[in-house]
C-alpha cells in the first residue's frame, strides 16, 4: 500500500512568531528537565567541608578555641577558610567545564518560526511549536503528530518495551489534548526523549519541560553520567586504604604519646597532624579535574565528550573502527563518471565546470534523480540534483510537476531504494531505482553475460576509488503497487560513479594511530574495489578483505579469528558492526566504533567507546556514544586518543606526585614524636602545605603537556594498576628521599640554633624539595632542565605563589609567631636551600633507574 505523500515544506503553516514563541518561553521557562544541572558554590563548599581533612582542621580549631587558645583557634579557621576558597576554585572550574559540555551536548529541534523552518536548542522548544521528526531524531517536547508517513518511535524509555510502535497522524484541525499514556500503536502521542527508528512527520507541541512525560515522572536527560570507571574504583580503594591506616596509627600515636609524656592535648594534636599528612584528600579531586578540563579542551577541537569516563578508556584503545564516508572522506560528493552501455564520461571534479552533458547520458542523470528524494539531504543524491540542474536545465528532462507516489526503501536485504513517479496527463507510472550495482542487476534479471559484463565496469570503476550506483526505470500502470521492487520490469540504465575525496588529514593521522600501536580497521558499505582503493589513499596496513557476505556466513569463533587480521570491511550493513565490535572485544582488544545512523546504535553502545558523528549523525547514534565529532573528522579522534593518552600519562605523574609528598609530611608528623623530638609539624602547618601541594598536583599536571613518545608507544593495559611496580616504588623512594634530607636538615640546625628556628629549616627544606619534586616529575623521559623549556604557565604561577608563602610564613614575625616558627639566619636558610635543592639530584636518579 503506497505510503503518504512527503510533507511539502511550503504547505505548512506559519508557525509561532519569534516574539510569540519568547513570550512563551519567558512565561513558561525552559523546555529542561530538573537534575543535572551544576552545582551552586554553597553546595560544593557543603560537600568539600564533609571532606575528613577539612573536618580535621576543624577539629583542631576547635580544640584550642575550646581551650581558649584563641590565635591557634584564629589561625587554623583562616587556613581552613583559605584552602576553602582554592578548593571552591578548582572545583568551579571542573562544574563549568563540565556544564559547558552539557550545553554542547544538548539536543536541537527543528521548528517552524515565522514561516521557516529553523534549528534550535532543544531548551527552547514552545508549547504550539511545529516540531519536525524524523528517523535518527530523539524528540524535544510531548507533541501531537499531524503529519506523517510511516513514523515508528522507540518509547522504551517511558515504558521498558524495547519494540517500537507505530504512530498515526491526527486530523490537522484537530484541537491540542492531554496526551494518553505511552505504548500504544496507531496513536498520534510523541513524547519528550523517545527515538524516531523509521519515518518522519510535523507534530504540534502541547507539553514542555516539567509538564512533558518524562518531567512527570522525576527523569533527567542530557544529564552528564556520573557512573564510577575502573580508575576511580581503584582509587576509592586506595584513599580508603590509607584513611583506615592513618586513623588507627593517628589514634595508636594519641594513646602512646598521652600515657607516656601525660600531655594529651599535644598528644591529640600530634594525632590529627598525623592523619592530616597520611590522608590524600587530594585523589577525588584531580580524578574529577582532569576528566574535565581536558574534554573542555577537546570540546575546542571539535570533539564533544558525553561521559568524561570514556576519555580513561579511550588513551587504552587497541583497535579503531572507522566509516570511511565522511570520516576518512570529505563527505562531498560529485559525479565523476557516467555509463551507459559501453559508452562512458569522465565528468570534471568542479562540476559547475561541466561542459554540455551529451544526450546520450541525460536519461541516465533522470533516472538517478527521479530515484533519489525531492530534497535530499544525502551528499550523493545531492550531487545528482547539482550536475541535473547544471545540465539538464531546459531540456525534456526534470518535470517538476510530476508526483511522488510512493518509495521503497533500502533494507538490508536490498541494498537499492525505488521511488514510484505519476505525471499530470496520466498514463503509466515511471519506477526510478538506484542502488548498489548487484542489487540493481539482480532487479533487472539480466543475462549471465550482460551481468557479467555490467560487473566489469563496475570493478573498473570502483577500482579509481570511485562509489558505483546502479540506475535503472520501469512503467507502472497504477494505482495498486506491488509490495516488492521485484514485481516490476526494469531497465538498467547505466552506472554513476561519484568521486569522495579523501580528507587530507587522514594519512599523517592514520600513521601517528599505526605508531601508537592502534589498528585502524576501515568499514563501509563500499563495493570492495572502491574501499581498497581508499584505504590505499589513505596508508591502512596491508591486511585480509572481509566482505558483508563472508562475514554472515561465519560463525562468531570464526570471525574473531578473522578479525586478528582484517583491516578493511567491504560491503557491511550496519547491523553487522555489533557483530565485529563483539569479536573484536572477545579477542582482548580495545574497541573505539564511530558511527552515525539509527542502526550504527547497537554497535556504538557495545564498543567501548562508541564514537558518533555530530554533523551527520542521528540523535539516535549520539545519544548511544560516548564521543561526538563536531567536524566528522578521522583526525579528530586520533586527537581526542592522544588528549587520552596525555589525561591518564598527566594523572599518574599526579598521582605520583601526591603519593610521594605524603611521605614526608607523614614522617614529620610522626618519627619527631618517636624519636623524643619536638614536634616538627602542627596541624596548621600541613594546612600551609597543602595550599601549595593542591594547586601543585591539580592546575600544573593538569596544564602539563602531552610526552615527545607519547604516540609511540604501545596502548596501556587497562587492567594495569595506576601504583603498579616500578611507578609505586619510585614514589615511595622519592618521598623517603625527601624525608631524610628534611630530618637531615632538622638535626643539623637543632646543633646550632634554637628548636623552632630548626623547625623553620626543615619546613624550608620540605617547601623546597616539593618544587622540586613538581619539576622533576612534569616528565618521565626528559630531565627537569630540558622539561623547563616546555610551556606551563600554571608552573610558574604556583611556584611563585609558593615562595611568596614561605617567605611569609619564615620572615614575618607576626606569621613566624603564630606559626611557632623561629628566625632562620643566614646559615639556616642556606642549610635549606641547598638541602632542598640536592632532592633534584636524587629525584634524577630515581628517573634515570625507572628509564632503565
């Protein structure tokens, strides 16, 4: 039964005006669902002031105010105020990082305004807006369909029902009600956050927002997803470890130190000293910075990260499955060549060059129009509706006042689409049929020789990196139409070949990804001849061929098999990705999976990171990824892999970082009280210290950039511990390192000067020595001297910070006093210096044992 005629555009109505639909949007707020949204400043400093060490300074503040020590009191709010507002600040930043993604992330509409068809944020959306719909899209608001031919939506959100249902338009006069509950076939209700699979329509808005459906019943979408990935899970383990540890020895060192010395307020305060140094609070944080900041960066280059998790996987990815149109290519299609029994012609590259196309291929153009959509949005039916109306104008050609009957549409099962034409006069129906030149030979039922001979030109064609379609016509006498496009007699008409460049990036971007040791598998729909010659073009490994029907008749063992050498997939529908996606992932690999249309869904959900097109991509698609490329650019994604690579490389040298600066700070806190010394850190102090080692391990790795090899080496194992062996190992012996030189240091002056201006020493030692340790770690395989050369204003910025900090905290005798620190002369501050300084040298050491 022939479908309903395409909406025309020029048949719908006005629309809301532009001033009518911001009066509604004023009156009625935002077509937005409550939750996801970025947290306001007082709840990020609720929830940072829940953090144990900031719940320990509070402890210690309010013990010498309860005590009525009134300026140990002052001076510890202060500091928990100041280390407040940096932590307010660094995690400002990570909310409008990631509230900026969300923008980006947002779904768009496509509504009438003042008599035109616009695109807007989805955010936008007006009740009695018209709203178009069609397959790919996920829809913006609770609406009324009015028109529409064949529309099917997946409403499993609402409903859990993974089948979509069928939906019938209403009668345009028809007055906007209350949408019935969803499920149901045959009813005119679309609803906010379900997904268009087939067809397509104009439906009127009649809910929005919090009215809508899915805002009843409490769902959020477009909220960015907060599930924990393998590293935070790792690392809650760790910060959880080391919490466990620090209180059952801060508690053993307050029951020791009270009994034996009968001082229990030192002894308490001994006891925080020591949890605050043994805690690394600093952890959650970097994992939710760098996650953040580096897909805001990369939002810049034209890659929009959905879930920041993915950014962790994505720098351990094996194996890269690309389209090869508009990914590898420019998606921009021209007719390059056309024949027409044994005639052919070469067509110029800028069409709007072409010369007068010889009559001999004008029914061929035609035909190929004719078979392709009125207003096609497809590159290749464009290319068509080009060259026609540069040469064919004027001519017999091209009725504009024929009428779309009916089409039939490409189905796995065939891979060519038929559109049913009447003219005014009456007579026969013309059938136009284009498609994958076997589909359309098997259509005409040509003779083993002509097939043959058809086939031929069609190698030589695709084998100039050409795509080939078929064209062929049949009559119809109507108005019954057969339910199958083999029911007709058609003609082959002749074969297009249509020319995609190849993007220029695309070679240095596939051998950085070949070096990096990542496999580019290529997939397309392509006749196998045509994607060879591509991936030629575009420096893919030599590597076995699997074609679509290969691929169906082997059974999944077989094709992970296969799979360990196949670089180039030919003439693949898109229900068969999921397939390789899975034989991929059962053979040990890493899977990113780009991917743009309704059915590429399943595929971009399985892999583990699924990469959707964001120019030409369904909303479908985007919402099933991980990724959206903004520019559908293969270089994108090698960029977004090595921005991978540099996160995760930039958060192990943090991580190591914090790792090793603990070291000291717990030793201080802990060996003076053992070894019968006075106490060489209060609670206050490592409160001054983490004004420097925040920002330290935060704001400079974050800004560091990416390693000279970082894309020559090999995909990390993601089963691989983030402390594992030698990375664990060269911390804990960087901050040992650390600690004796400060207890060196402390003995030293303790000869010859009084204790607090030797616990001045040492504190200038251990401030020193963490610079230095920042410095040497920005880089695994460059010396802290070559590292210099490489920019880090943040670097410069927190050192700067820091000496101002110290040499507050030393020489001003109102901050030495409070901080029960002594003058340092001269001598004391060289002993320091120089003490600080010799760390570089054992941190090179420490590199140069790692490198080997």
């Amino acid at each position: 039964m022939p479908s309903q005629p395409t909406v025309d555009p020029n048949a719908l109505p006005e629309g809301l005006s532009a001033a009518a639909a911001a009066a509604k949007l004023a009156a009625d707020g935002p077509n937005s669902l409550p939750g996801g949204q970025a947290r306001p400043l007082w709840k990020i400093a609720r929830d940072t002031l829940r953090e144990p060490m900031f719940l320990l300074l509070l402890a210690a503040a309010a013990l010498y105010l309860g005590l009525g020590d009134l300026q140990e009191g002052l001076t510890l709010s202060a500091f928990v105020l100041v280390t407040l507002g940096l932590t307010l600040f660094q995690e400002g930043r990570t909310e409008r990082a990631i509230e900026a993604l969300r923008q980006l992330s947002s779904p768009q509409a496509r509504v009438r305004r003042d008599g035109q068809t616009v695109l807007i944020s989805s955010a936008e959306v007006v009740v009695g807006d018209w709203l178009q719909v069609q397959e790919g899209d996920q829809i913006a608001a609770d609406a009324q369909l009015l028109r529409g031919a064949g529309l099917q939506v997946n409403e499993s959100l609402l409903t859990g029902e993974p089948v979509p249902v069928r939906k019938q338009p209403s009668h345009e006069s028809a007055a906007p009600a209350t949408p019935e509950a969803p499920g149901g076939d045959d009813l005119p209700w679309l609803y906010a956050g379900t997904l268009v699979v087939q067809g397509q329509g104009w439906a009127r808005v009649v809910a929005t927002g919090a009215g809508s459906q899915i805002g009843q019943i409490g769902t959020a979408l477009g909220a960015v997803k907060t599930e924990r990935s393998p590293l935070q899970k790792q690392t809650q383990r760790l910060v959880t470890q080391l919490a466990w540890l620090a209180l059952a020895m801060s508690l053993l060192l307050v029951i020791v130190t009270g009994v034996m010395k009968g001082d229990w307020l030192q002894a308490v305060l001994a006891g925080i000293a020591l949890a605050m140094a043994m805690l690394p609070e600093e952890y959650p944080l970097v994992l939710a910075l760098f996650p953040a900041l580096g897909s805001r960066r990369l939002a810049r280059e034209g890659v929009l990260t959905r879930h920041l998790t993915a950014l962790e996987t994505l720098g351990a990815t094996t194996v890269l499955c690309s389209d090869k149109t508009g990914t590898l290519t420019e998606n921009r299609m021209s007719v390059a060549a056309l024949v027409v029994g044994d005639n052919s012609l070469k067509l110029a590259p800028t069409q709007d060059q072409q010369p007068a196309l010889p009559e001999a291929y004008h029914r061929l153009l035609e035909t190929a129009v004719l078979a392709s959509a009125p207003d096609p949005f497809d590159p290749m039916e464009q290319a068509f509706h080009q060259l026609a109306g540069l040469t064919l104008a004027g001519t017999e050609h091209l009725h504009a006042d024929w009428k779309l009957e009916h089409s039939y549409e490409l189905t796995p099962a065939l891979r060519a689409m038929s559109q049913v034409w009447s003219a005014p006069a009456g007579g026969d129906w013309l059938v136009a049929a284009k498609g994958a030149p076997e589909a359309v030979i098997d259509l005409c039922h040509l003779t083993p020789a002509v097939a043959a001979q058809t086939a031929a030109a069609v190698e030589k064609l695709a084998a100039q990196g050409l795509r080939v379609l078929a064209v062929a016509a049949g009559r119809h006498t109507g108005p019954a139409l057969p339910p199958s496009e083999h029911d007709f007699n058609f003609e082959l008409i002749g074969l297009v070949g249509l020319a995609d460049p190849l993007r220029p990036q695309v070679p240095a971007a596939v051998r950085e990804c070949q070096q990096a040791g990542i496999r580019v598998v290529m997939i397309t729909g392509d006749y196998p001849a045509t994607a060879r010659a591509i991936a030629q073009q575009a420096g893919l490994n030599e590597g076995t061929l699997l074609t679509g029907d290969e691929l169906a008749a082997l059974s999944d063992a077989e094709l992970q098999t296969r799979m360990k050498s196949v670089s180039l997939c030919a003439r693949i529908s898109p229900e068969q990705k999921l397939r390789i996606v899975m034989a991929l992932k059962a053979g040990g690999e890493v899977v990113a999976m780009t991917g743009d249309g309704v059915n590429d869904a399943p595929a971009l959900r399985a892999a583990h990171v699924g990469v959707a097109m964001g120019l030409r991509g369904t909303d479908v698609a985007r919402e099933a990824a991980s990724l959206v490329l903004l520019d559908d650019n293969f270089a994108s994604i090698v960029r977004a892999m090595r921005t991978g690579r540099r996160i995760f490389d930039n958060l192990q040298k943090s991580m190591s970082y914090i790792l090793a600066v603990h070291v000291p700070i717990a030793g201080m806190a802990l060996l003076p009280i053992l070894l019968g010394w006075p106490p060489l850190l209060f609670p206050m102090h490592i409160a001054l210290l983490e004004l420097i080692i925040d920002p330290a391990c935060s704001l400079i790795f974050e800004a560091e950039p990416a390693e000279p090899d970082l894309m020559q080496r090999p995909p990390r194992d993601v089963q691989a511990p983030l402390f594992g062996g030698a990375t664990l190992l060269a911390a804990l012996v960087e901050g040992l390192g650390v600690l004796g030189l400060v207890l060196a240091t402390y003995a030293l002056a303790a000869q010859r000067m009084p204790a607090e201006s030797a616990r001045s020493a040492a504190f200038v030692t251990l401030v020193i020595a963490n610079l230095a340790l920042v410095f040497c770690n920005r880089s695994r395989t460059l010396t802290a001297w070559a590292a210099l050369r490489r920019p880090n204003a943040m670097l410069w910025w927190v050192s700067g910070v820091a000496a101002a900090l110290l040499g507050l905290a030393v020489a001003w005798p109102p901050a030495r006093t409070m901080l029960h620190f002594g003058p340092l002369p001269a001598m004391g501050w060289g002993l320091a210096t120089a003490a600080g300084l010799a760390s570089l040298l054992w941190f090179e050491g420490v590199k140069a044992w790692r490198r080997r």
